[in-house]
C-alpha cells in the first residue's frame, strides 16, 4: 500500500530536505508551503495519507489549520513539526486529535515511528467507517414500520408494549421482530442495541446496561441472549 505524506511547512529548505528523506522510505510526498495551500488543494481523505505540520507559519498557523481540517470533516491523522512549540500548544494538539507533536530537529526514528502510529489511527478509523456504512445500509433496508419497531425494541419495551403504542397486535410485532433481525443480521437483542448506539439512534442514558439485561431476560425467559422469536 503506497503511503502519501502531506507537508505543510513554510522553510523551503527543510521542506526540501525532509521530503528526500521520507521519499528514500518509500513515502509519496506532496509539499506545501503555507496551511492555506493545503486548504485550496483539500486532499482526499480516501487514499492513505497523513500530514506533516509546522506549528507555527504565516498566515494560518497548524492548530488553526487542524481546526479547520476537523470542521471539515477531514480523517487524515496529523503530526505536529516545530521548533518553536511549548508544553501548552502541544496538549492543546493533541487534546484536538493530533497523532504527535515532535520538535524540530526531528530524528528520523522518531519520525519514521510516528508516521506508523499515524497510519494505523487511520486504516483504524477506515475500518470503523466503513463498518458503520455497513450497519446503516442494515437498518436502511427496514420498512417504516419495521423501523418503528426497531426504534422501540432497543429502547427495552416488551412485545404488548411496542403493540400498544403502535396500535397493533403482538402477533404482528413479532413478525416485524423477525423481519428487523433478519435485515440487520442479529442474532440477539444486545446486537440489535449495540448497532443502535454506534450509529448514534439510541441514547445510553435511555437503556441503563440494567435494563437491558432485564429485558433479555424477560424476552428469552433466561439468562441466554439469543433472541427468543416467540417473545
């Protein structure tokens, strides 16, 4: 997998320099001499890449420009360069996410190993990207009504309750209990809720760990949490 690094400094020298090293890693370099070059040219967060930083540069400084970059949704993992930062900037950094926060000059080890950090944050984040693409494809094929159900059942209500608010009857909730669990590929109800909390549709603080397990237990008449159809 080739590896593309992006870096951001104002010093044409050490840009230079430090480009012919990476490249002698077998690293693509793509250079740039001020964050707002970078801003025009808006990378693709898609190919494996990550970026090299100055800290401190005419015009849009790093932090300002990482803060930019995470409202724009950008993924590309950063690593701080400078030969000016403090204690202070380098927490506020990595507070915001940033990978690492070297000084200048770097040794090569240091930052040969701070970009293998860097990539494994990103092929991690691309991994959880696209398993929740997955989960919402999921959940996007149930019917309204099935998502109705769907959105009620993670909540912990039992079969009359969901039937009562819906106005229908258990019989025809538990048919639409088995469609959802068939179009979301679950075997349980705490598979159904944990693909609800990580695409953001179920509040934690609306199914306390206690009451889901309670719910399990009154759905499956045991301690097993395999979804009992019949419920």
């Amino acid at each position: 997998m080739r590896i593309l690094i992006h870096l951001v400094d104002d010093d044409m020298s050490f840009r230079t320099a430090l480009a012919r090293l990476l490249r002698t890693f077998g690293y693509d370099v793509e250079t740039y001499r001020s964050a707002g070059e970078f801003l025009k040219k808006r990378p693709d967060s898609n190919i494996p890449s990550c970026i090299l930083l100055d800290a401190q540069m005419p015009g849009l400084s790093g932090p300002e420009l990482q803060e930019r970059l995470a409202e724009l949704g950008s993924t590309l993992p950063i690593i701080f360069l400078t030969g000016h930062g403090d204690i202070p900037m380098s927490v506020r950094a990595i507070k915001a996410g940033a990978e690492d926060f070297l000084t200048k000059p770097v040794s090569k080890d240091a930052l040969i190993n701070a970009i293998g950090r860097a990539m494994a944050t990103y092929s991690a984040a691309r991994d959880r990207d696209a398993q929740l693409r997955c989960l919402r494809i999921r959940v996007g094929t149930l019917t309204p009504r099935e998502k109705e159900v769907y959105e009620l059942v993670v909540q912990g209500k039992l079969n009359k309750q969901i039937a009562f608010d819906l106005g229908t009857t258990e019989r025809t909730i538990k048919a639409h209990r088995h469609k959802v669990m068939e179009k979301t590929q679950v075997r349980s109800l705490a598979e159904l809720v944990s693909i609800a909390e990580r695409l953001g549709t179920l509040s934690s603080a609306r199914l306390a760990s206690e009451d889901l397990l309670q719910s399990l237990r009154i759905e499956s008449g045991s301690t097993n949490s395999h979804w009992n159809y019949a419920s």
